[in-house]
C-alpha cells in the first residue's frame, strides 16, 4: 500500500534519528497536515518487561485532567442502592441477569463495563465474550468497585485504560490534536506517573514492601484503607503533606501485598475491603487520625472515598467515619485526663489557703472579745 502525500509531507518534518522534548513533539503534531476530522494524540511506551512474566505485566486506568475527547458508553453491572448511583452518574445501561442476556444475545452497544464485586460472579461468566473484547472489568484498573459512582464519572470525564501488548508497550489516547499544547502535556505526565506507579516489583521488592507494610501494622493501633481513583497527582501529593503533618503512615500498596502484610495483624479484618486503588493509611498511636485523616481531605475531594476502619483489631463501617472522627487526638485526651487529675489537687490547695486565714480570723476575734471584757 503507497503513502499517501499527507503522510509523506509530515514525515519529512520529523527526524527519525533526533530526540524531542514533549512540548516540541506536539508542535510538530499540531502543525502538521491534517485530516477532515480531529485526529487523536495517541502515545507508545516501551515498559522494557518481558510480557511472558505475568508478574511484569502493567495495566490500570488514568484520570486524564483535561479527558480524551471522546464520549464513552458505559454498562454497568449493579443492582440496588449502587445501581442508581450509576444512573445517576450518567452511566448508559445498567442491570443484572437482563443485562447478561444482552451481552450473550451480542447486544453490546457500549465502550466500558464496570462491575460492583458482588456482581462478578455474574459477570465471571461473561469473560469468554468480554476478554477477547477488552471489556472484562478487572480490579487493577478501577473497573470492579463499590464505588460505581465515581468510576462512571471518571470514565465519562476521559480516562484513559492502560495495559501492555505482547511487546511490552503501552499503547494509549491521551486527547485530540486540537487540544491546547499545555492540555496534552497534562494528560501526558498524568499517564507516566500513573504508569509509574503500576510498575511491577521484583521478587525481593516486595518482600520488602510487605515486611514494611507488616512491621507498621503490627504497631498500629488504628487503620482506614479507601479508594482513591480519580485523584490527581497533586491531590495525592496534597493528602501525602497532611500524613505527615498528622502523623499518619500513608501508603498505596498492590492489594495482593497489602493482604499478606496484614495478615496475622490486627488489621486482617480489612482483609475484604482490600478491592480496587486502594491507599492506606495507619497510627501507631492516635485512636481516630486515619479516619479523621480521610474525612477531612474527602471533604474538598470527593474522589477519596473510605471503604474501611479499623481499631485495635475491630473493623467499622465507612458510614462510621464522622463518628470516629470526633474522638479526642493523643493530645486533646491526655490534656482532658490532666484536667480531672487537677481538678481535685486545685480543691485541696484552695482549701490549704483558706485553712490560715480563717485560724487568723478566729484568733483576731478571739482578741477583741478579750480586750472588750477587760
């Protein structure tokens, strides 16, 4: 098949042998010839892995800043209170066992599918038409989650799916050409951290990761773990400053790491809680710093949803956030126990005081009765 003379004339422009900073490679992207309709960025990333290691292997999901510039149509498999949570997103079919029969008739009018873990065993049953398709829902990239509401939100805003071919690059769409040159410079460092963090760990990486994970959680005293796709990397950065400040561990760890960290640790009843991007966070001292940690920050950014409470070795709901959150700091507890302890010691020395001076008054009057009578 020849080249079109588009495609010739843009080629001469490039240098197949010369490096680009980004900003000059979508100049030229943008200034080259076009077609009679917009055109997306698509970039290729070379990982280096060797894709027949199934522990190399990368995918996920980024929430672009600024989107894809396409539409999607997202299925959403989801029944109850989370069912209407993604109509109300704008999800564009949602049901169950009739939503199933559409897929098993071929009726698949849609870009995306997202699952609730309660569904996949319904949808487990759908691999065979979904994988080949790339619509099977998969924990690693956001699309099997309690969290439904956010997942379509996040899809429809513009995200971008990730996962390596069988070269070990990731191809993907970070917009479209008539984008702004900052616009496509944003979704493409959002991409690269993303992919950043996917990157697989070698064996003695994670042992690592798991001992230090383990080694915090056996000292811990109070936990929370919540989901936090769709947070950009400066919200990540912004919630990582408040860890610090507060004195809480703060961590995004693989599910399958945080499981066997966790386990023979007070925190083995997060264990199930542990489904999608999950972040971390853990107090070796304060009762309520996780939980008011997350509270605070969710409420500017709804992104970050909690999932899960711990303390000491006691799981509590989400919903119990608010509550746990209210309880004093280490500070504000042993200020209040200080304040009991000083209450009756300032009673006796106020009493210590009065003692003297009513001995002198009793004295004092004793003497002018006596200078009375004589």
């Amino acid at each position: 098949m020849g080249i079109s003379k588009r495609h010739r004339e843009n080629r001469e422009v490039v240098d197949s042998e010369a490096r680009y900073e980004l900003s000059q490679a979508i100049s030229i992207l943008q200034n080259s010839k076009k077609t009679k309709f917009e055109e997306s960025v698509d970039v290729a990333i070379n990982l280096g892995i060797d894709p027949k290691q199934t522990d190399q292997n990368i995918r996920g999901s980024a929430a672009l800043p600024n989107g894809t510039g396409k539409t999607l149509r997202i299925a959403v498999f989801a029944e109850g209170d989370e069912a209407t949570e993604a109509k109300e997103a704008g999800a564009d079919k949602i049901g169950m066992d009739d939503l199933a029969e559409e897929v098993k008739s071929g009726n698949m009018d849609f870009d995306m599918v997202i699952a609730t873990p309660s569904s996949m065993k319904l949808v487990g049953q759908l691999g065979q038409i979904l994988g080949p398709k790339g619509l099977m829902p998969n924990p690693k990239d956001g699309t099997v989650t309690k969290n439904v509401k956010d997942a379509v939100t996040n899809a429809k805003k513009g995200q971008a799916m990730y996962r390596n071919d069988k070269a070990g690059i990731i191809h993907c769409s970070i917009g479209k050409v008539g984008f702004k040159s900052e616009e496509i410079q944003e979704n493409f460092n959002a991409l690269i951290d993303d992919i950043k963090k996917s990157r697989p760990l070698n064996i003695e990486q994670k042992k690592e990761v798991v001992k230090e994970l383990n080694i915090f959680a056996s000292e811990s005293v109070s936990g929370a773990i919540a989901e936090y796709s769709g947070l950009s990397v400066q919200d990540l950065t912004l919630l990582r400053n408040k860890a610090r400040e507060s004195g809480v561990y703060l961590k995004v760890v693989k599910n399958t790491l945080s499981k066997r960290a966790f386990e023979e640790t007070d925190f083995k009843c997060l264990i199930d809680d542990l489904n999608g991007p999950i972040i971390i966070a853990l107090s070796k001292e304060d009762l309520a710093s996780p939980a008011r940690l997350f509270n605070d920050f969710s409420k500017d950014n709804e992104q970050l949803k909690t999932v899960g409470l711990a303390i000491n070795g006691e799981a509590f709901p989400a919903s119990d956030i608010d509550r746990i959150s209210k309880l004093p700091t280490k500070d504000e507890a042993y200020s209040m126990l200080l304040g009991l302890m000083k209450a009756p010691i300032e009673k006796a020395v106020s009493l210590m005081n009065e003692i003297p001076t009513k001995f002198v008054r009793v004295v004092n009057a004793q003497k002018d009765k006596q200078e009375e009578v004589s």
